[in-house]
C-alpha cells in the first residue's frame, strides 16, 4: 500500500525535482514526521531537507508571536478583567469557571476574522432582551448583568492588547495577526515554494493565508479524499472541500491534487459491539494478539485509534506482553498518575478542614494512600497505620492537630508537612507540597520506583510554575483559587512516552491520525456524544449568531469528524470498528450515526460483517464450603468447649456454621471501624449498663412506686455517663448521635413507666442484674466436659412466679419466642430468641432446680407489648400456648441442645456453608 503521504512526495518530486526551496505545511507534527520518512523512501540520492511546519507553527512563523499557553491566557484575562470592570469583581477561583468559556469565544471571534465590535455588540442585545426581570425599571443586579455584557468589548481589546505587549497571542490573535502580516512574511521568501498537504476544514484565517499564498507565489495544495466522498453533494466527508473547491478563485482553474479512489477497493470490515469500555480495551489486545500470531510485519502498519482517550489506560495494559514496539502519540495524562490522587486527597483535606479538625471520612481515605504511607513510615514506624487505628478505636469524628501530635511517634519527623495546626499562605502551603516530594524522592528511589520518580519530577515542575505564577499574579490569595489552578494546570500535562514513532503498532487519537494511512485500522468507541461529539456548546455566543458571524457550529464539528473516520478507512484493508453497546451517560449514547450510514451504504455493504462480542461468561457451580474437623481443630473446638459456649456463639452456629468457626474459632472479629453514629452493639450495651446502674440499689427487694419516682431524675446523667464510657470520645451534643442519646433516654423512661403501671396490679422483686451463669454439661460420646455460659440481664419474681428477662433494642415480635418443633430449634436461625431463653433457664435450672419459671424478652422497640413470653405450642399458628417452663421443658431442650453440641464436637461432621 503506497500512503497518501508517499504519493504526494512523488508528484512533488517529478514536478519540481529539488525540494530545497519547498516549505510543506501539513495539519500536524505528526504528518510532519512522517513525510521526512515518506521523503526518505521516495529519494533515491541524498538530498537537503524541505522546511516541513504544521499549520500552527506555521502561522506563529507568520505572525512572529508565540502562543500563550491556556494558564497563562487565563491569568492575562483576569487582569484585564480586573482592568475593565468597575465595582463589583469576582475572584479568580469564580471568574475561573466562566473566563475559559470566554477565552474561547474570545478565540473563535479571532480565528473566523469576525468584527468583534459586532458580534460582542449583538451579543449584549440579545442579553439586553434575554434578561428576566418583568418590572419597568432595573434592578441593580440586572443593571450589573448588562453592564458586564456591554464591557466585554473592553475586555477583548484590553485581553489582546496584554497578551501583544508580551509578544504572546492566544491561537485566534496570533491567527489574525498572521493574515495582515502575511504579505511582509511573503516578501522575506521570495523563491518560496509553498506546499499544502492534507487539509480539510478551515478556519478563516487560514482559508485566507493559504489562499493569498496560492495566488500570489508558487505553490500546491493537495487534498487528502476520495472523489466517493468528494462527488457526493450531501456526504459529510466531503462537506468542507467542497465548499472550498465552489469558493476559493484558486480552484477553479486548477486540477484536484491529491483526490484519488481507494475507499471502494477490497475491504474487510468488522462491526463489533461490545459491553462497556474495559470489554473495548480488552478486545482490542485480543485483535492485536491475533494479528500478532497471524503476521508480525502486518503489525507494523496496524493503529488503534481511540475515538474516546480515556481508553489509553486500558488499552496500554490489554496490548499482549509478545507485542514489541508500540508507539504512543499521546501522553500519559498526568492527572491519572497515583501522585496527582495524592495531591487531590491532600488539597482536599485541607481545604475541606473544619474549625474542630479534620473529618475522619477524609482523613482515613488520606492515610490510606500508597504514598501517604511510604511518606509517614520511618525507621520501621507506620505512622498512618498507627493514627489510623487510634482514630477507629476512640471513634474521632473530627480529628485536630493535637491529637494527630499525641498519636504520632517522636521517629515520624515529617508529619508536620501533612497535617499543621495554623492555616498557611498560598506561598508556604506550595512550599510544603515541594518538601513532600522532596521526602519522597528517597523512598523511591531505595525502592526501585524509576515511574513514580518520573511522576515526582513532573510534580515538582508543576510546582515551581505555580510558584512562578503566583509570585507574578498576587490575586491568587486563597487555597481554593490555588487548587482551581493546580487543577487546569494538571490537566493539560502529559508524561510523554518515548518511542520510535515510524516504527511498530501506533496507538493514537483521532486528531493524530490525520494525513496517515494504515492497512489495519482498529478505532475504538464508535458512539453517539464520542464520534461525533455531538450537540455539546460551551460558548456565550448564541448558536444563530454563530450562524450570522461564519462561526462554526456543532454542526461543523460533526463534519469534522465524519472526514476523519472516513479517511481512515480510505486506504485501510481491515478495518475493525468497536462500540459499546452499553452506554450510559458517561460514556456516550447509543452506536454511532457513522456506522450506520456505513451500514446503509450499497457499495460498503457487502464487504462488511456486523456482530455483538461479550466475554465468555462461565457458569459456575456453587462450591459449598466446607472445613473438615482435622485433629488441630478438634483441639481448638475442645478448648472452645472447655472455656465456654454462649447462646450467641451456638445461635451464630445454627444460622451458618462457618460463621461459627471464623468467629468463634478463629476468632476474627469484624474490622474496627470509626462509629461516626452510634452503632447497634454500642447503643445496646449503653442501654443495658443504664439499666444496671438504675436497678441495682432495688436488688433483693420489691419495686415500689416512690423507688421508682426516684431513679427517673438520674436517667439522663446516667445514660451520659455510659454513652461517654462505651462510645469513646464519640461526639454525642449533634447530629444522628444526639437523637440516639434521646433515644436511649426515651427508652429508658418509657420502660419505667411501664414498671410503674404494672406495680399497681402486681408485686416485682429484683432477684439479679447482668448477671454472669454458667454450667457444666456431661454429655455421653464426649471425652471432655462442654460448659454453657451467659449473662442474665434480669432475674425477677412477679407474683411469685420466677421470670428470666432479656433486654433487646431491636425489634422483636411474641413468634420469635415460640417453639412448635424441637428439631427447629436447632437448625432454625427463626427460633435464636428462644433458644437463648431456653439457655439461661437451663442454666438457672442447673443451679437451682425450678418448678415452674417464665423467660420472656423486653423489646424497647416493641415495648407496647410488654414482656414477650417464650411459649410452646403444638403447631405452628396454635392459639394454644403453655408459657411455664418446667422441668420437662428443660429436660427436652437438654436432649436438643445435646444434639447441637454433639454436632459441633464430631469430627465426622465438618463444618457446611448454609445460604443466608
């Protein structure tokens, strides 16, 4: 396949023999290298260099300006701003989320050689019409409102004037400046030759320059098409040559270089719908794979253009590992980097800093960086692990600077540049950022990082501009306009790939596939919002405006974008068109327009195969999880015997047996985590221990009206005093924690009030509190003795009549402590409530044999219901209910609970994963 490129060397070499005097302007730098390498195949001898310049570098040639780079723009916009505005001015960090849109109109009003006292003038019209108010006179704000509309002319002239007292230009001013010196450009080149390669849609300005160039002095320009295309009155691939060929007094005369037919030579061409992005990324190492193993050398002439670049990164990790030599155009986008999400947890914790300290959400995400830890670890001492731990076990909301100083060991040094106790300057605060990768530079560069080193010395240049910056322009004063600037300076720096760019398989975007031609063409996100971009207008300037002025439109983007997906399939031999057929908001609509007018297209049509690719899915089968009982368990479960089971622990057995052996085997306990709001356990425990404090002086004796009457007063400083013991230094003055303390305070007076009502009728004697039983159980089969313990929350006597008590805060219901059949009891998680009765008055009945007793739960959550009484009946749904628990009772749950242990304890049976 000869490219594009290698033809126009051709005709340019037997037309004019020397390429001495010839100055070729091409869309891109990249072009530019390629046709050096187009140069080299076509020359047959040696030869001087032709002076090859993209159009931008060229029109700065022109305009003898340089470019102003977007941060500095931004800056020389804000002192003009400031210049030309009289009262009321905004900050830089607000101005910031306007002035880029400003920026470019500002560049579009340039580029398109438009009257700028024009259309800003019709711009304050429309607003002067547009604005909302519906009384006669003006309020002040839209007084204000117009006023700045009506000074956006002094700010453009003043904007300009800055930028070309420094000799910068934004790429509009320097594209304007280009057109009126062109003609002093012309005179210092008078045996010039120039050449224009490749070009499609143009801006005003450099319709103009070329144009006077082509008619004024000797010159080509050849168009990169195909007649297909160029033929066709409605095709979008052609739209703009077209127009150029009806306008342009040049081409009227003159023969149509460069156009030549190549889209409907022998094609494959694949459509392939995928699900989502990472599926893209990952077919596209499959194809590559491949192409790979079918044909090494069909690889060197193979790109992956991405339609969407944020693709890079999965792609660069799907190219198979036998693939050498891959070139990346790009950049690595440095925001992408750990070190930038480092940063960003950094300016964000700072800047989100409240007046009682740090937020621990914020302060935990930050400790937990790679790099904070590397950075906090020194002589062996994890200080992030350390301050972590400490922050989860004290249940610090807001974390302040002394704290931080009582956790952190003297050995950690540095930890004064993370976290400081005053608010800093602007200045001091990049200073600190700078010794942060200074103390990271060493970490690194022990450890063997040469990548995170790079990112390091690209950061730390990062930094020195914004200390520049700041230095030159005094009204970036606070750490949010700071963090505005770090950002819109992080996201246009790249960490450049090196490569040999005429070499191996080329991963590009769309913009560097211009003028370069490939037999194998992989081109990524074929989808509606990607190509084409779609109806997406950040401008001031109202789209009929545009249309009045020659600006252009969404509409001409989508042309844009139509030439170059068609061009690329020109010369191409396999073409492999990729799309999500999952789209969301985020990742573009529906599959593109683009490849349904491929579709549709009669002469494409047959060389084209359509098909949906999604990864193989393998059904697997649910293993269930099972733990053999080896001697070392066995040994394990026997200590456990010995030392004790809980009703809570058999209870955790029966709802899933590797629960069971994780918790109260293994002993791994749930992760620590910081009680922002009071937990379940926690607001449990502060009631029961409230309840104990209360109801302790009345153990052993009759609960009486006027005793009663006198604990309410103390609920509130005894329900604080538990919340401060068993919630560590948890703030409970606001928030969710505040209704939880009133809560538990409600809980609290509202079941002695129920106490109250019920002594009327009734005689209550406290018998125990939080009491802690146990016993021990001979069981037959068994060679070491099992004992069962708990604590009994109350033991009382009503009327009498002995009752075991548990307090519950969730919600419990009277059929959770019913039992119709035994077995379920103990292979029923249902029944958990009333096997935990049955437990504590077995183990009452152990030590003091009952003749008849009650055991029932108080749920605060249900407490309208009093005291719920375990109870057997014959059925389930029996109205027939015996709540006595008798010595008949016990001995049937003794013969249940003998089974369960004897479960546990038999080797033979391992421990089964039951479903939840």
């Amino acid at each position: 396949m000869k490219s594009f490129l290698e033809e126009v060397m051709e005709e340019v070499l037997l037309k004019y023999g020397s390429l001495e005097e010839i100055t070729f302007v091409l869309p891109s730098k990249r072009a530019g290298t390629f046709l050096k390498n187009s140069i080299s195949k076509t020359t047959s001898k040696t030869v001087f260099a032709p002076e090859i310049y993209s159009i931008e570098t060229f029109v700065e040639k022109i305009a003898n300006l340089s470019y102003a780079n977007n941060t500095e723009q931004l800056f020389h916009l804000y002192e003009s701003y400031l210049k030309t505005t009289s009262g009321e001015q905004e900050n830089f960090y607000a101005f910031s989320k306007w002035g880029q849109t400003l920026l470019q109109d500002f560049n579009e009003i340039d580029r398109y050689l438009v009257d700028a006292n024009a259309i800003l003038s019709h711009l304050s019209a429309i607003k002067e019409i547009d604005h909302w108010s519906l009384q006669e006179g003006k309020t002040k704000m839209i007084t204000d409102y117009l006023k700045f509309w009506n000074n956006l002319q002094g700010l453009y002239e003043a904007f300009n004037a800055s930028l070309l007292k420094k000799g910068l230009g934004h790429q509009g001013l320097v594209y304007r400046k280009a057109t009126e010196q062109l003609k002093d450009y012309l005179a210092t080149k008078p045996k010039a030759i120039h050449v224009f390669v490749g070009f499609n849609a143009l801006n005003t300005a450099e319709s103009k320059i070329i144009q006077d160039i082509l008619e004024t002095s000797p010159g080509e320009i050849y168009w990169d098409i195909d007649p297909y295309f160029l033929e066709d009155n409605i095709h979008d691939a052609g739209h703009f040559i077209r127009q150029h060929f009806k306008t342009w007094n040049y081409l009227l005369n003159q023969p149509k270089k460069g156009v030549k037919e190549n889209y409907l030579e022998k094609k494959d061409i694949q459509i392939i719908g995928l699900p989502k992005n990472v599926t893209q990324a990952k077919y596209v190492g499959y194809l590559l794979e491949k192409i790979h193993g079918t044909s090494k050398e069909q690889l060197k002439n193979t790109a992956v253009v991405l339609g969407d670049e944020t693709l890079l990164n999965p792609i660069m990790n799907s190219v198979p590992e036998t693939i050498e030599g891959v070139n990346i155009t790009m950049g690595y986008p440095l925001h992408n980097s750990p070190l930038a999400s480092f940063f960003a947890q950094f300016f964000e914790l700072h800047s989100n800093k409240d007046p009682q300290g740090w937020y621990f959400q914020d302060l935990l995400n930050f400790l937990s960086h790679p790099y904070t830890k590397i950075y906090l670890t020194e002589e062996g001492v994890d200080g992030s692990y350390l301050l972590s731990e400490e922050i989860k076990s004290k249940n610090w909301s807001y974390i302040s600077y002394v704290k931080i100083c009582s956790v952190i060991p003297s050995e950690i040094s540095n930890i004064h540049n993370l976290f400081f106790k005053e608010d800093h300057s602007i200045n001091s605060f990049l200073e600190i950022c700078s010794k942060v990768i200074i103390g990271l530079k060493d970490p690194f560069k022990i450890g063997g990082q040469d990548l995170g080193m790079e990112y390091l010395y690209r950061f730390h240049e990062l930094f020195n501009q914004l200390t520049e910056l700041i230095r030159q322009y005094p009204f970036i004063s606070d750490l949010r306009s700071l963090i505005s600037l770090y950002k819109e300076l992080l996201s246009s720096e790249t960490l450049d790939f090196r490569g040999e760019p005429l070499k191996g398989l080329q991963i590009m975007g769309m913009l560097e596939s211009r003028n370069l031609d490939f037999e194998t063409v992989i081109l990524t996100s074929v989808n509606e919002g990607i190509l084409p971009s779609g109806k997406n207008n950040n401008s001031f300037l109202p789209f009929d405006l545009k249309i009045a002025y020659g600006l252009p439109t969404y509409k001409e983007k989508d042309a844009v974008y139509t030439y170059h997906f068609y061009r690329l399939l020109q010369r191409a031999k396999h073409v492999y068109i990729l799309y999500n057929t999952e789209p969301d908001v985020l990742e573009g609509g529906e599959k593109s327009r683009l490849i349904a007018q491929l579709l549709t297209d009669k002469n494409r049509s047959k060389d084209i195969t359509e098909l949906v690719a999604s990864p193989e899915i393998k059904t697997s089968i649910k293993k269930v999880y099972t733990i053999p009982k080896d001697g070392p368990l066995m040994q394990k479960i026997k200590g456990l015997a010995e030392k004790g089971f809980s009703p809570s622990s058999l209870t955790n057995y029966i709802r899933n047996p590797i629960d069971f052996y994780k918790r109260s085997i293994l002993r791994i306990d749930d992760v620590t985590e910081v009680e922002e709001n009071v937990a379940a356990n926690t607001f449990g425990t502060i009631v029961h221990d409230s309840l104990e404090e209360l109801y302790i002086p009345f153990i052993g004796k009759k609960l009486t009206k006027e005793g009663l009457h006198s604990m309410v007063p103390l609920i509130k400083t005894v329900v604080k005093n538990h919340f401060v013991k068993n919630y560590v230094d948890g703030d409970i003055s606001r928030g969710k924690n505040l209704i939880a303390f009133h809560v538990v305070l409600q809980y609290i007076e509202n079941f002695v009030k129920a106490e109250l009502e019920e002594i009327k009728d009734h005689e209550i004697k406290i018998l125990g509190l939080e009491e802690n039983w146990n016993t021990t159980l001979e069981i037959k089969g068994l060679p070491f003795p099992v004992i069962l313990k708990g604590k009994l929350d109350r033991i009382d006597e009503r009327d009498g009549i002995l009752r075991i008590i548990d307090y519950k805060t969730g919600k419990v219901a009277s059929r959770d402590v019913e039992v119709y059949d035994w077995k379920e009891l103990i292979t029923n998680y249902d029944f958990s409530k009333a096997f935990q009765l049955l437990c504590y008055a077995y183990m009452y009945n152990s030590k003091q044999p009952i003749h008849r007793l009650e055991a029932g739960i108080i749920s605060f959550k249900n407490l309208k219901e009093g005291l719920l009484r375990f109870a057997t009946k014959p059925k389930k749904g029996d109205r027939n209910k015996d709540i006595v628990i008798t010595q008949e009772t016990i001995t049937l749950f003794h013969s249940a609970l003998e089974t369960l242990i004897l479960e546990i304890c038999n080797p033979d049976i391992p421990f089964i994963e039951k479903e939840i």
